[in-house]
C-alpha cells in the first residue's frame, strides 16, 4: 500500500547527554594507555568488523608518525575482525600505538571519549553491508569530540561534513591520513568542531529533543 510521503518523517536516535558529556575525570584512562603529554589519541568504538574503517586508521598511522605526529589509537569493541587488526598493527609496525581495550565498562565509556583527541569511525560498504546512522558518533559529540566518518551509508544524519566533523572516502586511505593529520595538527579546528558536535548533540539528539519531536510528529 503506498504511503503519501509527507506522512513520513524521519527520527533518529538520541544519546543521553547526561551520561555522556564532556569534562569527566579520565587521567587514569589515559595513563593506561600510557599516554604522555603532547601525545594525541584516536579513539574508535564499535564491533570489530570491516566496514567500520579501523583497518584504515591503523594503515594510516605510520604515515602520521611520519608526520611528526605523537599519535596512539584505542579500539573499544569485539568482533570477527579482532585477530586481523592486530595482525594489521604488527604487519604497519604500529602494534605498540595501538591498543585493543575490547569490552569497557559502561561507567568508564563516556570517559573514553573524554579521552581521546578525535573520534573516527571511516566507514565504507562492503558487499552491501553499511552503516546506518552511527550512534557512536553522537556520543563522541555530546563528550565535545569531533569525529571522522565515512561517506556511506547514514553517517550524514550523525555528522555533518566541515561542522561537527569531517567525512570521507572510507575506501580511500589517502583521504583518511589526510583527515586525520589536519584534525591532529589544527586545534582550533578540532575545538570548534568538538563544540560544535556537542552544541548539535545537546539541542537535537537528546533524548528529550527526540521524545518532543516525536509527540510533535504524531498525527
């Protein structure tokens, strides 16, 4: 049966800015990771599959390190591409930047993120298979972390391109690395679009923003 299309809204999901906000105490976190001063830290969140990307962050660190950057990367998440990232980090020379946290406690997850210098999560399609939204991405964002995303699937609803974040080609590692350097090399940048993601996150992803505009959208 077809459905007259202005009966249909669009409603994605919220993240609870309560939980997740900026300005949590994560000096332990850090120094579990053994991250000095100077030293910058990529984070990324999500089971441990092909399309998330992560095998492009870890392909792209030499090159940063190249750059002079100081980086490190912390994975939090489980899944089928575990032993093949950390094949990857040891095959690029990276397995000592590199660090798989695997499960975290729900407590310290916001603090993670707090961690952290950058969120990214380069996604790309892969036989089909992509990612739909990315809630992720808002947390980052209500922690006050800009983030790296990919081009496919729904990331555009969670991130948007030049404000909250920067969006890229996940199939190409050029563009990743390049992302990746100016986020870490330009700190005005990354504080004005970490700001930006949490303003966003706060005033239209919350859950209260949600719940009012569902009851808003009920006909």
């Amino acid at each position: 049966m077809d459905v007259d299309e202005r009966r249909i809204v669009q409603i994605n999901p919220g993240v609870d800015v309560q939980r997740f906000t900026p300005n949590l105490d994560c000096a332990d976190l850090q120094e579990s990771v053994a991250l000095s001063a100077g030293q910058n830290l990529i984070l990324s969140v999500g089971r441990l599959s092909r399309r998330k990307g992560f095998d492009q962050v870890i392909k792209a660190l030499p090159s940063l390190l190249k750059s002079g950057l100081d980086v490190k990367y912390a994975l939090i998440g489980i899944g089928e591409d575990g032993q093949y990232l950390k094949d990857l980090a040891v095959q690029f020379g990276v397995e000592d930047r590199v660090h798989f946290l695997g499960h975290v406690e729900a407590i310290d997850l916001p603090r993670w993120y707090n961690a952290c210098d950058i969120f990214a999560m380069p996604n790309r399609e892969i036989n089909g298979d992509t990612e739909g939204f990315g809630l992720v991405f808002l947390e980052a964002a209500a922690c006050g972390k800009p983030s790296i995303a990919g081009l496919a699937g729904g990331t555009g609803s969670a991130v948007l391109d030049g404000e909250t974040g920067i969006r890229v080609d996940g199939d190409s590692l050029e563009r990743i690395t390049d992302s990746l350097e100016e986020m870490l090399t330009n700190s005005v940048l990354r504080m004005k679009l970490g700001e930006r993601a949490m303003n966003r996150a706060c005033a239209d992803f919350s859950w209260e923003a949600v719940a009012d505009r569902t009851k808003s959208e009920v006909v």
